[in-house]
C-alpha cells in the first residue's frame, strides 16, 4: 500500500503513478480507459469511468476501485490526498446495494 504524503502537490503529479493511492495494478486500468495523463482525470466521472472499465474488461471489478479513481479525480480536481478507502462510505451512499448501471 503507497502511503499518503499530506503535503503533496499536484504541481509534482507527472505520471498516474504519482497520484495518491495509485499503483501498477490501477494504472493499467486506468490506461484501458484512453486515460494516459494525470491532468486527463480533471472533469471525469469515476462512477462513468467504473462502468467503462467493467464494460472494456468484460467483467465486474471490485467496487474498491471506484473508490480509488473517485480518490485520485477528487485529487486531480484540486482536493486533498486522502487514503481510497475514506471514499467507501460516499460510494456507499450513493450507490446503496445495488450495482452501478451500463448504459
């Protein structure tokens, strides 16, 4: 798990990497979304993106990376870094039981 910097500045953010709470594993995922730069998550959904990647895979991922690409737009878009898994409890609200519709 990457530890979070309090301190750190999007000014210094060049690769999706260096975005809090992002690794390899994320990455990847994030790159099969058409999303090469960290500037490139200014603006998106992260549930639209959840939806995509589910649908580009073929698969359901785990609701866990929600969370993680809400942390890093949420980031992205001028908010603090703040550990994935304090985004659960919103996606929770939001979303309740059911799944996040393709459309």
């Amino acid at each position: 798990m990457k530890k979070i910097n309090k301190d750190m500045s999007r000014d210094k953010i060049r690769k999706l990497k260096d975005i809090p709470n992002i690794g390899k594993a994320i990455e990847k995922k994030i790159l099969l979304l058409g999303i090469r730069e960290p500037d490139d998550l200014i603006g998106r959904d992260p549930y639209r993106m959840y939806i995509d990647l589910c649908d580009v895979t073929g698969k359901e991922h785990d609701p866990c990376i929600l969370d993680v690409f809400i942390s890093a737009v949420r980031f992205m878009e001028g908010g603090p870094p703040i550990l994935w898994w304090e985004f659960t409890k919103e996606r929770k609200e939001r979303l309740g039981t059911k799944l996040l519709e393709r459309r």
